[in-house]
C-alpha cells in the first residue's frame, strides 16, 4: 500500500464543521470569534509548511494515505458535560 507522496495534499479530506446544535450555547460574540478563529486554522491546514508536516509525520507513524479519511476542524470548542471548556 502506498505512502502518501511528498507533493500530495490531504486537502481534499480536509473538513470544517459545524454542530447547528451548539449555536445556542453561544452569545453571537462568541460565535463571531469562533468561526473566524475555526476559518483561519482551517486555512492554515493548506499552507505547505504544514502539508509537509503532515507528510512527515505520516511518514513517521508509518500510517497509509487511505487510513485518513478526514481531519475535521470543528467551529466550537468540546466541552466537558459539566458545560466548561476542554481548552480555554
């Protein structure tokens, strides 16, 4: 099985998501703040520094192109059933 090639992107397995349920979690302050913030990670997943970290680290972990089937970048953050944060 083929390792993913150095010029091949995961581009196309890159997702950003939204959970509709978690809006009204949120003030639109926070959800403003949240999908700029979950735009510009997103975006940065494209830069190729990044695309050859990637490649790096499959190539390290010794894991195969079709065992990704997708990197998600959720819009708001996890939270603990409790209601707070995982990451603040």
């Amino acid at each position: 099985m083929p390792m993913l090639e150095e010029t091949h992107s995961l581009s196309s397995k890159m997702k950003i998501t939204v959970d509709p349920e978690k809006l009204a979690d949120f003030s639109q302050n926070h959800v403003s703040f949240y999908m700029k913030y979950s735009s510009f990670v997103f975006r940065s997943l494209f830069r190729s520094s990044f695309q050859k970290f990637l490649y790096w680290m499959l190539k390290r972990e010794n894991i195969e192109e079709q065992m990704v089937r997708a990197v998600h970048v959720k819009v708001f953050p996890l939270r603990r059933k409790n209601k707070k944060c995982l990451f603040m």
